[in-house]
C-alpha cells in the first residue's frame, strides 16, 4: 500500500528523480559511507531530522574521528542543533586526533565532550594536547558517567592519578607511560578502578608492589615492559586469562629472571591461562608452570638453534593445544621442527606456522617432509603461510598438491589451508601507494576441510579472535 503524502510521499509528477519513499533512505543511510550519508541528510528536513543515528551510532569499527580543530565545530553544532533532537546520545564512539592547543579548541572539546553523555569509548590518540592543556576537558572526561573504554594514546606527562575522580566504571585502559624517564609502578595507579577494570593494555611500567587486587582483569597487554616479574602480576590479577608480555631485556638477564619467575610462582600462580603471547625470549623468562590453551610467538622469526630450544623450552612449560609460531627456511629445517615441538606431541590439535624463505624455492621437497614428522601429532587444524621475502611464488607451485600431502601424512586433519604471503617488495608498494592490492588478492592459497564441522572449528579457533578489544563479547562469554 502507497504511503498517504502526510507520511512522507512525494508525487512522481513533481518529483521524477526520486524514486525511493523516505523511509526507505533512513534505513539505507547507515549502510552508506558517513560523508553520502551527511549529504543526502541535507536533501530535505525529514532525513535531516532523521541523521544523527545514521552519522553517529555506526559499527563499533566506524566510529566518528576528529582529526582537524575546523571540524569539532561542526560535531559540536550537530550535538546542539534543534534538527538533531538528543543528537548527542547517539555518539557512541569518539577519536580525536586534534594537533592545536588554543583556547579555542578547549574549549570546543571540553563543549563535546560534556554533551557526549552517552559515550562509551574515546580514543585519545594525541593525548599530551588534550590532557596537558586547561583542565576543562579533563574536568568534562571525570563527568562521564556511561565511559567505559578510554585509550590514552601517544607519550604524555599526565598525572594518571587523576582518572580517580572518574565518575564512570571503566572497563578497559590503554595507557602509554613513555614520557616517564623511569617505567611506571602501575599497580597502585589505577586502583580506584580495580572493581570495574577488565582490560589493561599498558607501556613503559613495572609491576614493583602488589597492593591493589584487579579480580576482573581478564586481558593484560604489557609493551616495553622493564621486566615481567610475575609474582606481583600473578597476585595482582588473580584471574587473568590473556597474557601479551614485551619487555626490554639484556641477553645476560634472561636466565637469572626465568629462575626468579620460577620461584615465585611456586608460591602462587594461575590454574591456567586462556592465551600467552610475546617473543620466544619473553615467553622463555616468564618461565609459566601453568596450562597454557593458546600460546603466540611474535615480532620475531625463529631461526637460530639456540631460539629453537627456548621454544621447546616454553613448549614444555605451558604445554599448549594451540601453538602460532613464525620461522626462518632454510635456516631452521623443516623436517626438525617437530623435534622442537616434541614436548607437545600429545596434545597439540592447532599449528598456525609461518614459513620465510629469502629466495624463491619450490616448498613441496620440504613440506613433505615437515608432514611426515608430524604424523604423529594429533594437530586438527593447520595453517601455514608462505612467504619468499625478496622474491614472489613461481606461476607453477601447485599448492593444492601440497594440502592433499599434509592430509595423507597426518591422519588426525580436519582442516588445512595454505597461503602464499605477500613479499616485502609488495608491502612497500601498497605502503607507498603504488599498488592497489591486486598483486596480493593474486597470491595462490589452497584449503581442504573433512568433516561437516571442520568449517566451524576453524572459524572458532582463539587464534582469530581479537588479543585486544575492550568491546569484544568474545571476552565476556566464557
């Protein structure tokens, strides 16, 4: 049935051009890209009065960014324009990147953030400029009620003591504290909010006392940590179940630390952890005598024997059912891997491996016999990459063969991919915009799935799950 024109309906004699009813748009108009959006809101008073929930209550992913002080003054005339009738609680998500420091500008943030009552995440991503300026944006931040996501981004001077006048229960805190000439004591900093805090993602700190219990701290992220003592981290986050450690350590310290960590984890520990991730060398000094279920080297390649048996090391400290781990051919040969390995060999069901090579060779030879020493693995699922860091995969590798290869060796398989990674050469050409990915789409990869489940298994594994997201339910589901 046609709309009365009192709903909105305009007659096609005297509008030939538009041939969608109105509220068909509305519903379309979040779908669009925000700058189509803000322009066909300006088209007439319905679908102007309609905007505010198309412009500003997006995906999480698609949340409203400031990058210059020109356009604060636009969102802060949004927030206050009779067309937008309580505009201000559909702005979820805010970024700001704002570079000046003129009263202006304070105050037009301040004035933001004041009508954002309904704001529940704010990436601050120059915080010096914002935070180290008048105190009324930072009086405006306290007012929060409904905050719970709050990344403090950049190096800056501000006394972080002060987020104990917030109003709001904040959840998640990413903080970076390199402006400090020495690492931070983060225990006692964020006390105030030890019953509401879920996610810490932190830089430049030390865990030195353990006076404050964070019990609901599930994710802790520490970058550039001076050294991971994991007795005050153990007391301090009593049910922690995400671990990414990066610390800044002397080769000499290695081993004393890996002792030091040992000891005092015979007097408290965790029962298990969900997932551990950090350098083969980080993971190697935490020395954890828990279960780990999920455990991820990063930032480096293994490609030294030494690397190798640190990693059979950590392999036999946490004893992982999921391992992602990235190394060098032919530095490391593929058929010893699973001598490495071997502390796992009864109960790893996921293998994620990255295999770099410098120069193109055909891999079929080596992955055969990679595949044949696993055969006793009862790995489930497994992934590997490719990667000829100088050079681009030859038109003639057939990695199809290759899948059907790990499937004859490993009788536990259900799924299998294999994909071909782009080369450096072609990173740098899409970073200068020489490229527009087509290169990378091109790149062979192959698969196989047995079993009607295998799909799902593979989708649900941890490994593609988010290791930082204050806002992913995944973290508050189980």
């Amino acid at each position: 049935m046609r709309p009365s024109p009192g709903a909105g309906y305009v007659p096609e004699s005297k509008a030939s051009a538009m041939r969608l009813y109105w509220d068909i748009l509305m519903h379309t108009m979040p779908m669009m890209p925000r700058a189509d959006a803000s322009r066909l809101s300006r088209t007439c008073q319905t679908l102007l009065r309609a905007a505010a929930p198309a412009l500003l209550s997006r995906r999480e992913s698609e949340e409203v960014a400031i990058s210059e002080a020109s356009h604060l003054s636009s969102l802060s005339s949004f927030l206050s324009s009779d067309w937008h009738s309580n505009a201000s609680r559909h702005l979820k998500c805010l970024t700001l990147a704002i570079h000046e420091k003129d009263a202006q500008t304070a105050s037009l943030l301040a004035d933001i953030l004041a009508k954002a009552t309904e704001l529940r995440s704010l990436n601050l991503l120059e915080a010096s400029v914002v935070l180290e300026g008048t105190s009324s944006f930072c009086d405006a931040l306290l007012a929060l009620t409904n905050l719970r996501t709050l990344r403090i981004g950049g190096e800056t001077g501000y006394d972080y003591g002060r987020l104990g006048g917030m109003r709001a229960p904040l959840t998640a805190i990413e903080a970076d504290f390199s402006a400090f000439e020495d690492p931070v004591d983060v225990i006692p900093v964020f006390a105030h909010l030890a019953n509401s805090l879920r996610v810490l993602k932190l830089a430049n700190v030390e865990f030195a006392t353990d006076s404050c219990v964070y019990p609901h701290v599930v994710t802790l992220d520490i970058d550039s940590c001076d050294r991971a003592d994991i007795g005050p981290i153990a007391r301090c986050f009593p049910n922690l179940q995400d671990l990414t450690v990066s610390q800044v350590l002397f080769p000499d310290e290695a081993e004393g630390l890996r002792e030091e960590n040992r000891a005092a984890q015979l007097v408290h520990t965790w029962p298990s952890l969900r997932r551990v991730s950090g350098t083969v060398t980080d993971l190697y000094t935490l020395g954890l005598l828990c279960r780990v279920s999920h455990l991820k080297i990063i930032s480096e390649t293994i490609e030294t024997e030494p690397e190798c048996e640190k990693l059979a090391a950590v392999l036999a400290d946490v004893r992982p059912t999921s391992l992602k781990v990235k190394i060098a051919a032919p530095a490391v040969a593929l058929q010893s891997l699973a001598e490495t390995l071997k502390p796992v060999q009864d109960c790893l069901t996921e293998l994620w491996i990255e295999i770099d090579y410098k120069r193109y060779t055909d891999p079929s030879a080596s992955l055969g016999k990679l595949f044949e020493t696993l055969s006793a693995f009862p790995i489930r699922l497994l992934h590997i990459g490719l990667r000829w860091i100088h050079d681009t995969p030859s038109d003639d590798l057939d990695l199809r063969s290759v899948v059907h290869d790990a499937v004859q060796h490993i009788p536990a398989l259900a799924f299998v991919t294999m994909a071909c990674l782009p080369s450096l050469a072609q990173l740098e050409e899409e970073l200068a915009g020489r490229s527009d990915g087509s290169r990378r789409s091109a790149l062979p990869m192959a698969g196989l799935q047995k079993g009607p489940g295998a799909w799902d298994e593979y989708w649900d594994s941890a490994m593609l799950k988010p290791w930082w997201d204050a806002d992913c339910d995944w973290y508050w589901s189980t």
